[in-house]
C-alpha cells in the first residue's frame, strides 16, 4: 500500500502523462470538447477515489476504461449522437493545432466520426485508434465479439460512403 503523500505524487504523474491521450480518445468519442474535457475529468476523479486498489502499470487501461464507461452511460441515458461541437472555434484560436499536431487531418477525422452513432463510434476509436482487438473492445464495452464484428463492419462501411459521397475517394 502507498502512503498518502507517494500515492498523491504518483497520481499526480500518472495525470500528467496520461491527460493528453484521454483527452485525444474522449474527443474522438464525443465530437465535443467540452463534454470530452468533463469526461476525462470525471475518469480522472474515479480513478484517484480508487487509487490505493489501481496498479501503476494498468493505471491508463484502467482510467481508459472508465471513460469508456463514462461515455457509454452518457449516450444510453441520453439517447442523443453527439454532435460536432466547438471544435470550429478550436481550429480557429489553434488550439486545437498545437494540442493535436501529432494527428494528421484530426477535424476530418472527427467530423466523419460524428457521422456514426455513439456505438460505432466507439467501436471505431478503440479498435483502429487505440489499436485494441476485438476481444478487447468487447471487453471494455461489455458486448460480444460478434457485435464488434458487425457493427464495426457496418461503421466502416458508412465512413467509406459519407467519403465517396464527399468526392474523397477515387
């Protein structure tokens, strides 16, 4: 068991490493960065209340997963999509530039996403962006493989349309 004062230091790193990477996942699942800015927020405080029982080297599987988890329950008590929200005004102060300049065309890539339901989004995102297999998925989301299989497929599908119908595909 950590001490206190360790326990805080070691969270406090754990944030700083990993803020970034929740923050990029939870606005591929909302299209919205405020919403995904109080999700990764809220993870961030389920896991400090759980910190004692979370070991370090699953501290960003375990963080990830409640975001997940946190997202899921948003879209199931809400029976609303998300939609593309403030990432307009993002791009227009830059923000959004240097916070993602590791991720090439990241507004395209959001606004396809938004064109999905809240399932194939997030679908897509832990399967091709957090590079998870779909055993995994089924796991985190708590569905069978079968269901990752063929909504993925079906998302895939949409995506390779809305780009043919946008002229983006040859």
């Amino acid at each position: 068991m950590r001490s206190s004062g360790s326990a805080d230091a070691d969270f406090t790193a754990f944030v700083e490493g990993a803020q970034p990477r929740l923050s990029r996942v939870a606005v591929l699942l909302t299209g919205n960065r405020s919403t995904a800015e109080d999700l990764v927020q809220e993870a961030l405080i389920r896991t400090y209340l759980h910190w004692d029982k979370v070991r370090p080297e699953g501290a960003y599987a375990y963080t990830r997963r409640t975001l997940v988890n946190l997202n899921t329950d948003r879209w199931r008590r809400r029976h609303l999509e998300p939609v593309l929200g403030d990432l307009a005004d993002d791009r227009a102060s830059g923000a959004a530039s240097r916070a993602y300049a590791t991720v090439d065309h990241r507004d395209d890539i959001v606004s396809e996403l938004a064109g999905l339901t809240a399932r194939e989004r997030s679908i897509i995102v832990l399967r091709y962006y957090l590079d998870l297999t779909e055993r995994q998925v089924a796991e985190e989301l708590e569905i069978s493989v079968g269901t990752v299989k063929s909504t993925c497929s079906r998302a895939l599908a949409r995506l390779g349309s809305q780009r043919v119908g946008e002229g983006r595909l040859s």
